[in-house]
C-alpha cells in the first residue's frame, strides 16, 4: 500500500470558508474521505482559531500540525 498526498488551498477572505475549501480540495486530490495527517499553513490575516475549527469540522478529528506566517 502507497502512501498518499493531497495539497488544498484557498483564496476566500472567510477564515471559515477558506478552512473548509482547502481541507476539501486536499482531501479529493489525496483519494481519501480519511486522512491519518493533516498539515496546515496559514497566513494570521486569518483567525487561527476559526479556520482550524472548519478544518477540523471537514477532516474529523485526525492529527493536526499547523504553521501561521507574516505577511
């Protein structure tokens, strides 16, 4: 069995959508309705907190790591 990738983003203002349209598009491009990992890196334009509760809401409860960059 092969291990298997999917890289979702977003251009939305909306932390919620945004949180939400890239975790769906990493999720369809890695064939998986369950990913075991999640990597997310954010810009803090975004409320942290709001565009990971979305992620999480689109993904479940799987592991999470996240990074938040400087404009």
């Amino acid at each position: 069995m092969g291990t298997a990738a999917g890289a979702g983003y977003s251009v939305r203002r909306n932390p919620a959508e945004a949180g939400r349209e890239a975790a769906l598009k990493a999720k369809q491009q890695a064939w998986t309705e369950a990913p075991y990992f999640i990597f997310v890196f954010a810009t803090v334009g975004y409320s942290q907190q709001v565009l990971i509760r979305s992620k999480r809401e689109a993904t479940s409860r799987e592991p999470l790591s996240a990074v938040r960059a400087k404009e």
